[in-house]
C-alpha cells in the first residue's frame, strides 16, 4: 500500500471510531503521513467530516488553520451548485420529468449534518424515456456534454443504453455538472436500478431546500449504490465508507442481512465480500453475523472485469489476441455490468458491447497486425 493509500486508510478508520484513543492514534498516523500543501483529493473530500469529528471528541484536529479553509471551501462550493442547479432542477421537473437524486445530494438528504458529505456536483437518475428530453432542455440552458458520449449517442442512442449508465453535463460559465443517469452503475441489474429509480421517484424523501418533486433514494437501494459504487471505484475515494457508517449506525443484523441478501439475488455477492473484507481493514463496526458469511480473503480476490479495457495478465496464447479478446470482453461484461443478465437479453447486451469496444480501447486497440503479433507472442 503506497504512502498516500496508507494516510488516507489512518483518516477514514479515525472518521468511523468508536472511542476517542483510536481517534487519537490514528489522526496522528495521518498527519505523520500528510503534506497539507499537497494534500491527496480523496482526504480533501474528507475535511468536514474531520471537524465534525474533532468536535464529537474534543479533539484538536490537525493543520487546524488549513482544515478551517478547507471547510469554508467546501462550504461555498455546496452554496455554488445549489444556487446554480437548483433551477435547472425546477426546469426538468416543470417539463414532466421525474428526477431522483443519487449518491452525493442523496446522501446530503437524509443526515443529520448534510454538510459533512461533500459534493462537487449533482448526480440524478430519470427513465430512460426521460433521458433525450432532459438532455435537449440542457443544453438549452447552455450544459454542454461529453463530446465524445454526445457523438456516440446521435450515432448510436440505442447501444449507449447497454454500455453506459449516465452521461455527464457541464456549463462552460457556471462551472457546474450534472450527471444524467438512466441506470445505476456498480453492476446493479438495469431491472433492479429501474424498480429502485420508479420506487424513489414515487415515495423517495423530498430533498430538502431543492425545487418540490426532487425525490431522493434512500434505504436499502441507496446502501447497495454506494457499495456498488465503492467496489468500482476502488480505492480512488473513500467517501462511501463514511457515507455507509452513517446511513447504517441504525441497522440490525437483520437489515445487512437483507443486504446481503439482494446482492445474492443479482448474483454479484462477490460485491458484498469485497466490500465486507475493505470495512474490516478499517475497522468499521460490522455484525458477528455478517462476519462470518464471508470469507476473509485479499482484496484482489473479490475483483471482476469491469470495463473494455482490463486486460486480464493471467489470459495466454490466442485468449489474448484481440479479436478474441473483444468477444470474451463483450459476453463477461453484458454478464456481470447487467446483473448476469441470461437469454436473449445477455446477447443484445454483447452484440452493443461488441460494436463499442473499438470506442472503449482507444486508438490502443487499433494496432497493426505486425504490433498485435508481437503482443501475442510477448504473452506466450
């Protein structure tokens, strides 16, 4: 584990404490292992949780002067997206739409201290009916989307919807994103994602201080997304495990259970250890029971193909020749993307990827045919 990987595992396991010792120690371990000038962007997203926590305790935080601006930082930029997306909002839901807040501002409506969970921008799930009118009202308002999403979606709209899950919008002038989703990413089945998305638009909370009709996800949905989301982005954030220890300080063994229980059902339980094994590295209070139905086992055990690009090293000979490479990537991911997805369905999802797949490599998977000859003999 790098220097970096190191403070950042001292920070998230002091947030989540249940004594003021362990704080104390491991606040220590961060700061001995933190340049504050050159501060890493995952413990950034972290600092007013820190304060927050300092005040529980008693304790004195550390580089106090830095942590202080830090939170006023973090304080006008929540100020700034909600004064510049909050009409945007009002706009989608005037039009019909049905908009449910996801990850960050879903997060933010149900704590009891909303502004210890930063946010850099706003993320919303809508049908996948929904999505073109929202992106046309957009970019009236001036959001301009990724280019190359924008190209792929006016060339192909029908295969974005197997091989993407969202597409990000930003304002050239307000500096704001938002980031439309029509399924929820982190191998969560699109029947699943759909159910949970109608269920939040129809009974979710309202967000507070946001235009009526803004609903947010919450419960058992909301806890399997940012797990989902934690699994895929590894450990480049750790803001789903304080995210995780406050929406679950209240829960049973019963309700990790159930949590379990649904990721067994879209058959990725493999999610859930994986998620399980990163808590107990730090530290984070689990039920016996939980505990004990997974196996302890490295973190690398519970890893799967996620995008087009993950070259597997342990594939050898003609596997890693990139035709085949391209068809064993497009089954694996319309499997394990699209919750195991079986039948017809598994098949349309491959031939989308498959046609995509040139999109996702890059211009490093156009080699000649000299340079995919010596890549496969390298292999062998």
């Amino acid at each position: 584990m790098s220097t970096e990987d190191l403070a950042l595992q001292h920070l998230v396991t002091a947030l989540i404490a249940r004594d003021r010792e362990t704080v104390v120690h491991h606040l220590a371990e961060w700061e001995a292992r933190t340049d504050i000038a050159d501060l890493d962007p995952r413990c950034l997203r972290l600092i007013p949780a820190l304060k927050s926590c300092g005040q529980r305790w008693g304790i004195a935080v550390p580089f106090p002067a830095a942590v202080e601006r830090m939170v006023r930082y973090w304080w006008l930029k929540h100020r700034w997206i909600e004064r510049a997306m909050q009409p945007v909002v009002e706009e989608l839901i005037a039009a019909g739409l049905h908009p449910v807040a996801l990850k960050g501002l879903a997060v933010r409506s149900v704590l009891q201290q909303p502004e210890i969970r930063t946010m850099a921008d706003i993320d919303i799930a809508l049908p996948p009916a929904e999505i073109a009118e929202a992106m046309r009202r957009l970019r009236a308002l001036g959001f301009v989307p990724e280019t190359d999403l924008e190209a792929h979606w006016l060339r192909h709209p029908k295969r974005i919807f197997y091989t993407e899950h969202a597409v990000a919008f930003t304002h050239p002038q307000w500096g704001a994103e938002i980031d439309l989703h029509w399924r929820l990413w982190g191998l969560i089945p699109a029947s699943t994602g759909g159910k949970w998305i109608a269920d939040a638009a129809a009974h979710g909370p309202q967000v507070s201080g946001w235009p009526d009709g803004l609903r947010a996800m919450d419960g058992l949905p909301l806890v399997r997304t940012l797990v989902a989301n934690g699994y895929v982005d590894d450990w480049s954030s750790a803001t789903w495990i304080v995210d995780l220890h406050e929406l679950t300080a209240e829960w049973t063994d019963r309700e990790w259970l159930e949590l379990l229980e649904s990721f067994e059902r879209d058959g990725s339980r493999f999610v859930f250890e994986w998620a399980i094994n990163a808590l107990q590295g730090v530290d984070f209070p689990l039920p016996s029971a939980v505990i004990a139905a997974v196996p302890d086992a490295p973190l690398s055990t519970f890893r799967r193909l996620l995008y087009a690009h993950d070259w597997e090293p342990h594939v050898k000979g003609l596997l890693r020749l990139p035709a085949i490479q391209r068809i064993r990537t497009a089954w694996r991911a319309a499997g394990i993307r699209h919750g195991n997805n079986q039948g017809l369905e598994r098949w349309r999802i491959a031939a989308a990827f498959y046609a995509d797949y040139p999109r996702k490599m890059g211009p490093g998977y156009r080699l000649t045919w000299r340079e995919r000859l010596t890549r496969w003999l390298g292999s062998k």
